[in-house]
C-alpha cells in the first residue's frame, strides 16, 4: 500500500466532515404503507394460525382472507370523509308571557321537530280548585252554628174567627188555649194567618230531610141557621167553639211518633164559613187567612220553646232566620 506524500511546505487538504446520519425519514407513499400494513396482518394470521384454530366466527380462518387481502392492498385504501354528526335542532325558547305553571307550551310554539308522537308527553289536566265542604245549615251564632230540628211534619190548625188577643183577654172562653195550648209552646202575637201559613210550608222545606209533609186541619163551619147560633160569628160561642176543637185537635196529632221525632203544629186564626155561601158544593169548608190584622200564632213542636210568648213579627224576606230562632235541636 503506498501512502501519498505530501509535499513540505504545501497546505494540508481542509477535512471533509463525517456524513451524518439521515434521521429524517422520507414519508412512505400510501402504496408502501398499505404494502406494509398487509404483511403486518399476514403476519399476524399466520401466527395466530400456528398457535391454534380460529373460531369459527373469526376471519382469520376464512378461506378467501388470503385473496382478498392482495387487491386491497394493491388498490389502497381511500380516505373515509370524515362522519358528520347529525344537525342538532335547538329547543324553542319559550315565549316570556308563557307561564312558568303550564303544564302545556303556548299554541303559538311549535312543537320541537326532532320530537316523535311516542316522544309526545301527554299534557297533565288543569288542576282543580280545591272544594271546601259544605257548611251545616243553620246560622252563625255566637257560640257557633245553629243546627235546625229536623221538622218533617208539619200540621196546621186553622181556628174560626177571633184571635188570640181576644183569647187571652176573656180566659174563660177559651180554658185550653190559656191552660194547655199556650204553657206547650211560642206564642207569635205579632204574626198574621198568612205569615203562619207561610211559616208552615217553608219549615217543611227548608229545616228538614226529604219527605216533607204539610198537613192542613181546618175547624168546621158553623153551620147556617138557628142550629148555628151557639158559634155564629162575632159572639163569644164563636171564641168558644174554637177552644173545644183545639181541644180534639192537638192530643191526637201529639200522641204520634211522627209528632215527636220530627213533628210541628202551627195554630192560628181565619174566616171559616160554609161552601155553599160562596157557590162551592154543598159540605165543603172555605178558610180565609189575611195578613191584618194579626191574628196571632201558636208554635208547638219538640224543637220549640214552651210557655215563650214573643212580638217579634214574621220575616217574609227571610223564612229561615224566624225557622232558625224557632226551632233547634
């Protein structure tokens, strides 16, 4: 081997600087990557071939795998475009005069449109005010309610002629009005035949359950004649007859459990005369009740005051406040 010499005195040649390695890798075309990917599966199947079967769901043991994977890797795998999530639907803003206690959106929104009639929750029914529970009947009272007496039976004694002002000034005509009739219940000397009559259809209405039942006693008419002189109108027999038939009348209506569970008798005053004196059939009884003058009103019932005597005259407008003052439980 010969050595070059150099020649004394002549510059040493400059060094020429070591090549460094290329640490930058060219980038492989998408053919060499898909060439290398193939015999990585390859690779990988014959591996997993060696080691054992394949189960029968896998593809490493299909029959074509081998000849499918030639073509796509020759042919290269495109680029997939990217997945594009579906649109999202913003919800509807709900309008601000909306109230926040719908149960519904207002008609004028509409209906989300990703919203399906199985994803359609039914609206809730509008809630009821709530039901307080009825008040008994009867007024309030300063230590409560007032529980009307069950009255549903009601007898009312029209008596011939007279009053009982006249009844009470001459006590010896009429003996039972004074003695027994008066000490059972209220004396109403401030009511007229009418208010009585009106009393006695509305407390079967209204202070008592169904059935209501009105029952209306009539005294007979005196009759015509000389066999009517002992109670003609206008004499003291008239007073006189009147007390013997309150007499017959009141014991056997009192005697009764309809009476003494849920009965009243109202007894007051009118004109009673003969049908025939004013063209009706022969036999019949006509009663007249007006509202003056006032002839006065006996309340006699379980539910009622006995031996009370009161001016306080009838409230037409309101029948129930005199049927709440008169009868109780």
């Amino acid at each position: 081997m010969s050595v070059g010499r150099v020649a004394a005195g002549a510059p040493a040649p400059a060094p020429v600087p070591a090549r460094a390695p290329n640490t930058v890798l060219r980038s492989l075309s998408p053919r060499v990557t898909a060439a290398l990917a193939g015999v990585m599966l390859a690779i990988g199947v014959a591996v997993g071939a060696a080691i054992g079967p394949a189960p029968s769901t896998s593809f490493a043991g299909a029959a074509g795998l081998g000849q499918l994977l030639p073509p796509l890797l020759a042919a290269g795998v495109g680029r997939q475009a990217p997945v594009q999530p579906p649109p999202v639907t913003p919800a509807a803003t709900p309008s601000p005069a909306a109230s926040s206690n719908s149960p519904t959106p207002p008609a004028s929104l509409p209906a989300p449109a990703s919203a399906t009639p199985s994803e359609t929750q039914p609206s809730a029914p509008p809630e009821s005010a709530p039901v307080s529970p009825s008040a008994p009947s009867g007024s309030e009272g300063a230590g409560g309610p007032i529980a009307v007496a069950p009255v549903t039976h009601v007898w009312l004694i029209e008596l011939a002629g007279s009053t009982f002002a006249n009844a009470l000034a001459q006590p010896s005509l009429a003996p039972y009005i004074n003695g027994q009739a008066l000490g059972a219940g209220t004396l109403l000397s401030g009511w007229s035949g009418l208010s009585a009559a009106a009393f006695a259809a509305e407390a079967g209405q209204l202070a008592s359950p169904a059935p209501q039942l009105l029952d209306t006693v009539a005294q007979a008419a005196c009759p015509e004649g000389v066999a009517g002189g002992a109670c003609a109108p206008g004499t003291p027999g008239e007073l006189t007859a009147a007390d013997e038939f309150l007499k017959a009348a009141i014991p056997p209506i009192t005697s009764t459990a309809a009476y003494r569970e849920h009965g009243l008798i109202i007894v007051t005053f009118g004109s009673v005369v003969a049908g025939s004196a004013s063209g009706l059939p022969a036999g019949s009884s006509s009663v007249t009740l007006t509202a003056v003058p006032a002839s006065g009103a006996l309340v006699i019932s379980p539910f009622a005051s006995a031996g009370v005597r009161s001016s306080t005259p009838y409230n037409a407008t309101s029948p129930k406040q005199s049927i709440e003052r008169l009868l109780r439980r």
